[in-house]
C-alpha cells in the first residue's frame, strides 16, 4: 500500500513540476502581491484620519492642529465638493480656519467623532456647523462594494472554471466538430452567467435593503443597466484567462491575481480620496472601480444616466474588446 501510494504522490509531483507555467504563477503570485501592495499600504505609518482645510493650500504653522501626529490635512479649495466627500465619510472632518475657526463633522462617522475631539482639545473656540444635506451612513456607503465584489468572484471564478472543466473533461473538443463558432460558444457562456448574477444581485439588493433599509436615491433601472455593463465586462474579462489555458492551478493564479488588486483598490472597503495620484490611475484601469463610482453616485446622490455615462461607455467598450479577445485567443482542446 505504502508503495502504491508514494509512487501517485511521484507522478503527482513530477506533474506539477513539468507543468512551466503553474509553477511559475504559484512561485511568482505571492512575491507579485507582497511587493504590490508594499507599494500601495507602504512607507510610513498611515494616517489615522483624514480631514480636510478649506484653503488653497495648507500652511502648517498657522494652526496647532494642523501639526497633530496620525492625521492627514487634504486641502480642499471647493467647499461644495469638500462637504460632498465628508457627508459620504471620504473625509473624517472639514475644517475652516478663515477668519473664526469654524468645522463640520458627519454625526454617523465614528472616525468623524474622535477627529472633532481632537480639533476641540487643539482650538476649543471652534464652531459647529451643520453638515448640509442627509449625512451617509458607512454601511450604506460599503453595501455597493460588497455587492460589486460578490459580481466581481461570480463573474471570473464562475466561468473560468466551467470553460477550463470543459475543456479538460473533452466537452469542448465534441463541440469543436460542430458548426458551433468560438464567439458562439463563448457568447452563450457570457449570457448564462450575466442572466444568474443579475438574478442573484436582485435578490440580494432587494433582501438587504428590507433588513437595514440603506440608502437608495437613483433609478433602480439604471442600476441594473450599470450591473448589466459591469458583470459583461467582468464575466468577459474572465474569459480571457479561461480561453487557452488547461491548467487549474494556472487559472486560478490569473484570476487571483485579478481579483485581489480589484477588491483592495477598487473602493470596496474604503476611499481612495487622498491615497497617491498613481493609485488612483490603477484603481481606475479595473471595471469594478467604475461599477462601483458609478453605483455609489446613483444610490447615494441620484447621480442620471448623462453623470454616469463615462463609466457605462468604460464598461461597455472593456467588455466588447475582452469578448472579442477571448473569441480570438480561444482553444478547443490541449494540445
């Protein structure tokens, strides 16, 4: 018995080895996303809030607080567009210290809360002001993201591998011998996956909403003509890994490396206001960056059809041209 088995655990061994390019992912996947995310959470110690001064530029010296260790000052020349960032708790406080210091703070902010207290200790003659317009609560602002994620795994993961078992099993080779085309074949797969996410997104959109009740002030049509877009393009997008390669281990190298840089850069689980220019480029390279820019406008600020447009021609024009790429890369059988 022993025998038996050490002699699978060889060729198991052996197989994994000879195949080049699983071993190159499951060596280079890990260093890949070590030395990314270096780059992006690196440096020095983050800060632990984030507030924002109404000047055109900050002058440090001018204000106790504004030499306070942990916390970031963003200088916002636009008051309209500073107090749009601090209702939706991209900034933790806004200050003005124009003439008598004055600042707004969003009530439902946690961070919010410990960053006013800090100014008061630092300037207590500071003024209260009213935060304009209804302040944003965390949890409606994160439920976007959490439903964007859950398309983005459905998208990738649930066609790759229902194309690379094809595959595998033979299925695609039986089908090759068929006038079945490969942009056929691929289209009947985009449009089955599309139909079962924006089902299970509607589901879960309509249930959550009844339980916590979160904010939605945007046309429900034009939120699914954005998930539409926004799972074509991912759904598409995981094609294009799935289209020519055989290997599991592979695949799912690819698509981890996919998935793990959208999740942490597209705005899931927090703002990207006042990270550095060039994250802010990467993050807008993903499709799910634009679902979910475009999905908090519509659901927080009933942002219409002309204010997301940007993002839906994004989307739309991604998902022709992965469609079309994979329909070009695509391969029946192993060689």
């Amino acid at each position: 018995m022993i025998g038996r088995l050490l002699a699978v655990l060889h060729a198991r061994n052996l197989e994994f080895l000879r195949d080049r390019g699983t071993l190159a992912w499951t060596l280079v996947l890990p260093v890949m996303l070590v030395i990314g995310m270096s780059f992006v959470f690196g440096g020095p110690q983050r800060p632990l809030f984030k507030v924002g001064v109404l000047a055109a530029r900050l002058d440090r010296g001018s204000q106790p607080f504004l030499r306070e260790h942990y916390v970031q000052f963003v200088a916002e020349p636009d008051a309209a567009r500073a107090l749009h960032e601090l209702t939706h708790q991209e900034l933790d406080l806004l200050v003005d210290f124009g003439g008598a210091a004055r600042y707004w703070v969003n009530t439902d902010s946690p961070k919010g809360y410990i960053a006013e207290k800090l100014l008061l200790a630092a300037v207590p003659a500071a003024q209260r002001q009213p935060v304009r317009g209804a302040a944003v609560r965390y949890v409606d602002w994160l439920f976007p993201g959490i439903l964007g994620m859950n398309m983005m795994f459905s998208c990738l993961f649930g066609v790759g591998y229902v194309v690379l078992r094809y595959r595998k099993s033979g299925f695609l080779k039986r089908l090759h011998a068929t006038p079945l085309t490969a942009f056929e074949f691929l289209g009947a797969q985009v449009l089955s996956r599309l139909l079962l996410i924006l089902f299970v997104t509607a589901v879960l959109y309509t249930g959550i909403g009844t339980i916590i009740g979160f904010r939605s002030a945007g046309n429900a049509l034009l939120l699914a003509l954005l998930a539409a877009l926004g799972a074509l393009s991912m759904i598409a997008l995981g094609l294009t890994i799935a289209a020519r390669f055989s290997s599991e281990e592979l695949v799912g190298g690819l698509l981890n490396l996919l998935t793990w840089p959208m999740m942490l850069l597209s705005g899931v689980w927090f703002s990207l206001e006042g990270s550095p220019r060039w994250v802010q480029w990467v993050a807008h390279v993903f499709p799910l960056t634009h679902v979910l820019d475009a999905a908090r406008a519509v659901m927080l600020d009933g942002a219409d059809l002309r204010q997301i447009a940007p993002h839906l021609v994004y989307l739309a024009a991604t998902a022709l041209a992965f469609l079309a790429f994979g329909a070009w890369s695509f391969r029946w059988r192993i060689d």
